[in-house]
C-alpha cells in the first residue's frame, strides 16, 4: 500500500480522473463520463454533516485551547498533575544540584593527590625530553671562571675513607618550597651538597627565564660555572651548571622554583658525606709538615755536603706532598662551601601554576580547580554519554519496530472492517 | 500525458489550507481547525460509520494536532494532509478497539445528511443505490471516497494521507468509482 514513487499513470484512469474533478469542479464533462459524473456527485451531496451542537462544542473546546472546563473534574485531575509535575521537577532539580555539589567538592578535595602524581609521572617525560634536547640543540655556550682549582695529583693513600652519598628525588613541584629543601644533618660532618632542577617554560620565555636564573645566581653570591641557552621556534632549552654557597642553597633553590616564567617539573638533591676524605686529608698534610721539620731540624746539624744534599732532596719531596695536601684540602674544602646546582629548562606548556603563595586559596587556585571540575564533568558526560549510546540505539530500535508494528495494526484494522 | 493536479472545489467553502506561515503557531492552528473542521469530520464519519464516535475521533484528533502543533514539519507536507494523518491513525485506532470489543456500528447515512430531501423519486433512488454500494465498499475503499468527495481533497492530498503514490491513489480512486458504478448499475 505504501508505494510512494510515482508511477505512469493510465491515460484512460486519467481522463476519469480528470472528468471527477471537473464535475466537483462544477465544468460540463464528457457524455461518457455522465453516470460516473453523477456518482460522484452524489457522493459529494451526500457528505456528513457535522453536527450543529458537535460543532459548538468544538469551538468551544478549540477557544479554551483543549483545556479542561472550569470546575470540571477534569480540571481538578489536571491542576493535581500539574501540581505532581511541579513537585517532581523541583525534588528531581534539588537533587541534581546537590549530586553536581558533591561531585564537585569530591573532585576540588581529591585534585591535590591526584595532580602530585600526575605531575611525577609528568617529570619524568620532561627529564627525558630535555635529554633529547641537550643532544640536539645547537648550543651558544658561555663559559664562567670555574671555582675550583684544578685537581692536584694526590699521594697520600684515601684508603679507609669513609664516604656516604645519598640522592633524593623530589616527588612533585608542588612540595618544592624553601621550607621543604631536602637536606642531611650536617653537623660536624663535611658534606658534600648538589641539586638538579628541571623547569619547563614557554618558548617565548627561555630568555627571561635565564635571566631570572642568572639574577638569582648574583643574589646568593653565586657562580655561574657554565650556560647554554636556545631560543627560537618553537622549541627552547637552557641549561646552567651553577655553584652557589652551601649555606644558600636552600635559598637558592627556593628562588629558582619561582620563577616568574618557569615551572619546576622535577628537582633531585643529592649530598655526599666525604668527612672521612677531609680528615685523611688533613692528617697527611700534618705528616708532610711535621716530617719537612724533622727534616729541617736535621739539615741544620748535617755536617757533610752529602748529608746536607740528601736532606735538601727529603725536604724538596715533603713540601711537594705538603703543597699536594693542601690542594686536596682546599678541593674538598671548595666542595663542601659551594654547592652544584644543575638546571634545564624546557621549552613546553608549563603546568597550571598551582600557587607560590603557600597553598592559600587564590584566583589561579580557583580556575585551576574549577578547570578540574570541567573536565571532570565533561569526562562524566563522555562516559555517561557512551553508556547511553547503547541504551538509546536499542530504546530508537524498540520505538522503530513499535511503530512499524502500529501501522501495521491500523491498517488490518481498515482491512477487517 | 500532462495530467494536472486537479483541486476538488465547490465540496466545501473551506478547502484552502491556512497560508499565514508567519503567524503564531496557535494562529496557525486555529486558522486549520475552523478551515478542516467539517473535512474531518466528515471523512471520520464516513470511515466509521457511527456519528457518535466520529464526533470523539474528531476531537480527540484536533486535541492531538493542538499538543503537536510544534512539531509539525511543513517540508514534510500541508498542515492539512498533516491533520488528516492524525485523524487517520486516531480513528484506525477507534477501529482497532471496536474489533476488541466487538460492538457493532451503524450506518450515519441517514442521521448525519439531509441531502435529498428535495430530491425526485429518480434521483432518490439513484443516491439509495449509491448509498448502498458505499456502505458495502471495504473500509479501505470508503475511505478513499470519504477523502475525495466528503473531505474534498485533491489526489495528491490524498496520497499524502494515505503515504501512496499519486498515480497509486488515482489508481484506486478509479478503481472504487468503477465498484461503485458496477453496484448502482446492478442495483438499477
């Protein structure tokens, strides 16, 4: 029955047609249409009419817009639903206000924990990328005056030297604070201090970047050993090798976790104990000196030109191994009074800036969270979204067959009659 | 062959869809309502065949067509052909309960028209005849009269309602004008 292309259409069921609508029409017909002519408008004389109190009725129904008359019960039964409609809406609003509350005070309370551990995993992408960097980059290098003597050759045994080293990995650039600086008791001890920070910055911003680090450096009475900045596209790195004062070395990596235009990404201390080597140290050089004045002592009684020349060369040996001693001294001496501080930058998109104000709640804080709980709802959305595909398809599925199966109801039921 | 689309006129004064799109959809309504009122009746009762139930089919697909008004989709058709599928599926409905529970129908012909009450014994007869061989048509055939010649629609209106193709509901329009011509011959 439902055929909906349009067919050819018989010229001769046409022209009958055609005669139909010309007699509705009220136009003369042909002679041979006359009987189906009258037919038809006999059929149209005899069409139902609507009935005059139907009619009113009607309009009246129609003028209200279907509404139920005024103290019908009727009326009554539709204020209740609406009543019972309303009541539903506002009872299914409140709790949806208050679930989308809970969501968010959950998702704002627990954002803490799970952004530490994202920025971890975060780090080390960055350590490597920044690895990956140094080998690429072309590089403009700028040498400083290094503060350390050169290595002396040493002849005094280090055996039996205690040595301790100890590396700590900071767990996120949240907790890098100045109070939170990791450092050994050092009390008494020769300990050795250094640090590796890497910080992700715009590219746009390596530049400044370095500079702030090269400011911080000239506050503590610092050194910059050596630098590399790149800068340009969109990539960037830059790389410092810096000494500072060991007794500033907290405030200097306080400093550089806050820098304007940079993100700290990972940050690992390390310190090494090397008392044992001071001390050996230390106790060679007084063997060396107290053996140049035994030495001395006896050049003074020597009595032959032998004796005088053998002690001479004795004399020449220990000031070589007390000028040796001296220079370890001062080498671990310089170790332990400047630290090392390694820093990278890399150019990327830096975290969201949680805060430098020690936790306190503030406008980046707020759209920090309120950034979470957008996207916490969107992926509750996504997911609940893709639970519900399913469900819908099946639901259009079940609505498609319901429908198919209604029309075909109907039209047995024109069949039946 | 080029085959107009001839328009039924002179059925009813009221044939000419509502045409003022820009108004209010109530507007728009109400402008159908008083221009399909009697349409609907008329095809309704002519389908069922009990004055009684076309008035609640009538209504209830006037009722209908209020609450959907919204929805109502005109690159999908006219209004009218829109207001007549309401009324078709409501009142294949009112069929469908009948045929649960089984009451029997009456025929409206001699409550809902006073045509031929001026009529000469000739013409008397011939409309008797006529009457008589639309009442023994199949539904699906009446109802194909009730919307030509008693809801005064055009074949392509009718074939919208009916979701066939216009030459497939000319096709049955001749078709059931033929039975009926056979009918009031034999009778004759």
């Amino acid at each position: 029955m439902r055929l909906l292309e349009q067919d050819p259409i018989d010229p001769e069921i046409a022209a009958t047609l055609d005669a139909i609508d010309a007699t509705l029409a009220g136009d003369p017909v042909d002679a041979r249409y006359a009987e189906l002519a009258e037919i038809a408008l006999l059929l149209a004389s005899d069409r139902p009419r609507v009935p005059s109190e139907f009619a009113r009725s009607m309009d009246e129904r129609v003028g209200r817009r279907f509404a139920p008359a005024a103290g019908s019960a009727g009326a009554a039964q539709a204020a209740r639903r609406r009543r019972l409609a309303r009541r539903f809406w506002e009872t299914t609003g409140a709790l949806a206000a208050g679930v989308a509350l809970i969501v968010a005070i959950v998702v704002v309370a627990g954002g803490g924990g799970r952004g530490a551990s994202s920025e971890s995993s975060s780090s080390a992408a960055s350590s490597a990328a920044s690895s990956a960097a140094s080998g690429a980059a072309s590089t403009a290098a700028s040498g400083a005056a290094a503060p350390l003597s050169a290595p002396v050759p040493h002849t005094s045994t280090t055996s039996g030297k205690r040595t301790a080293a100890s590396s700590v990995a900071a767990p996120s650039y949240q907790s890098l604070g100045a109070s939170n600086v990791v450092q050994p008791p050092t009390t008494g001890r020769k300990v050795v201090q250094s640090a590796q920070l890497n910080l992700t910055a715009a590219p746009s911003h390596i530049d400044a970047v370095a500079q702030e680090v090269y400011d911080v450096v000239g506050q503590v009475n610092g050194i910059v050993n050596s630098s590399t900045v790149t800068q340009g596209g969109p990539t960037g790195y830059a790389n410092f090798q810096l000494s500072v004062p060991s007794a500033s070395l907290a405030q200097t990596m306080s400093r550089l976790s806050q820098l304007t235009y940079a993100q700290v990404t990972s940050r690992t201390d390390n310190s090494q104990d090397i008392t044992g080597q001071f001390d050996a140290a230390t106790r060679a050089l007084a063997d060396a000196r107290a053996l140049r004045t035994s030495l001395l002592k006896q050049l003074a009684n020597a009595t032959t030109t032998e004796q005088v020349d053998s002690l001479k060369a004795q004399i020449n040996d220990a000031e070589a191994s007390i000028s040796s001693d001296e220079a370890t001294l001062a080498r671990l001496n310089n170790q332990v009074n400047f630290s090392q501080i390694n820093v990278q930058v890399n150019a990327g998109t830096p975290p969201v800036p949680v805060s430098h104000g020690g936790g306190g709640f503030g406008i980046g804080r707020a759209a920090h969270d309120a950034g979470r709980v957008l996207t916490v709802v969107a992926g509750g959305a996504l997911i609940v979204l893709a639970a519900l595909m399913p469900l819908a398809l099946v639901v259009a599925l079940l609505w498609w067959a319901g429908a198919a199966v209604r029309r075909r109801r109907r039209e047995q039921a024109l069949d039946s009659v | 062959m080029d085959h107009p689309l001839a328009r039924s006129v002179g059925v009813t004064e009221t044939l000419t869809p509502p045409s003022n799109a820009a108004g209010s959809s109530w507007e728009r309504f109400e402008s159908l309502y008083r221009s399909c009122r009697d349409d609907v009746y008329a095809y309704v009762c002519t389908l069922l065949r009990d004055p009684a139930a076309a008035e609640d089919v009538t209504a209830l697909a006037f009722e209908r067509a209020y609450r959907r008004r919204r929805s109502f989709d005109r690159r999908r058709g006219e209004e009218r052909a829109w207001l007549f599928g309401i009324a078709r599926n409501a009142a294949l409905d009112e069929l469908r309960r009948r045929r649960r529970i089984a009451t029997l129908v009456t025929d409206p012909s001699e409550d809902s028209t006073d045509a031929g009450e001026g009529d000469g014994a000739e013409v008397a007869l011939r409309r008797t005849a006529v009457q008589a061989a639309l009442a023994k048509l199949p539904a699906r055939e009446r109802e194909i009269v009730a919307l030509k010649f008693h809801a005064g629609m055009s074949n392509a209106e009718v074939a919208r309602v009916l979701g066939v193709s216009e030459s497939n509901a000319g096709t049955l329009l001749y078709r059931t004008m033929e039975k009926l011509r056979k009918a009031c011959d034999a009778t004759a």
